[in-house]
C-alpha cells in the first residue's frame, strides 16, 4: 500500500490541500513564527553591531589615555632636558665670570689668548657642552 498525500490527509481528517480549511499551522501560530524570526533577525544585527561598537569604544578610550601618557612621558623629558640646559649655561656663565673677575677691558684684552684658551678647555672638559636639540654652542 503506498502513502499519498491524499490518503494520509483522509485518515486523519486533514486535508494538506486546504480544501476543508484547516491547515497545519494556523494563521495566529505563523504570526507567533513570523514574529520571533523578525526578532532573531533583528538580534541577529543589533548584537554585533553593538559588540562592534563597545569594543571600538573600549579600544578609544585605550587609544586616548595610552597617548596622554605617552605626551605626559615626554613632557617630563624636555622638562628635564630644559633644566639641564639652563643649569649648564648657569654653571658656564658662573665659570667665565670668574675668569674675568674684576678685571678692566684694557686687562681683560691683554690676556684675551689666555681667556680664550681656558673657555676652550671649559668647553672641552664640560661633558654637558650640547644645548637644546643637540647642538653643539660655540664661545
């Protein structure tokens, strides 16, 4: 014996044509269906777009204070650097004076080779002789 649509629909009463009206699924369970698969659709997108989206943020916020402690690093560097620099002139300054003292500019241009020997070899014995940027000062 062979199953047919037909026959099977006639033992149990239904019919899968629709003749008689009823169907195997009722028009308020295909709005029930309908409706869960429009939300798992839905869910489908909004999930990982808003995964996407917290994570974009998250690595922001990352991006960001990773930067300002990056400029706050060098900030302190040039700081550092800077008072290095002004400490150094300070102490090259200090040094020529004394070499000058209280001398007269008639004095002062009779020994003016002298002077001008004892600041090169200030110069050369000052392992800090390097200003701003890494240039080398010229007395």
């Amino acid at each position: 014996m062979s199953l047919t649509r037909e026959s099977v629909g006639s033992r149990s009463g239904k019919s899968f044509n629709g003749d008689d009206g009823s169907h195997a699924f009722a028009k308020p369970d295909r709005v029930d269906t309908l409706s869960w698969l429009k939300a798992l659709v839905a869910a489908a997108i909004l999930v990982p777009l808003l995964m996407y989206a917290g994570a974009v943020w998250y690595l922001r916020e990352q991006a960001f204070a990773n930067a300002a402690l990056r400029i706050e690093r060098a900030a302190r560097v040039s700081e550092e650097r800077a008072l290095k620099v002004f400490e150094t002139d300070l102490a090259m300054l200090t040094r020529t004076l004394d070499l000058l003292g209280d001398d007269s500019i008639e004095t002062l241009l009779a020994k003016e080779q002298a002077l001008h020997q004892q600041l090169n070899g200030l110069m050369k014995s000052t392992n800090s002789s390097t200003v701003l940027l890494g240039c080398r000062r010229n007395v």
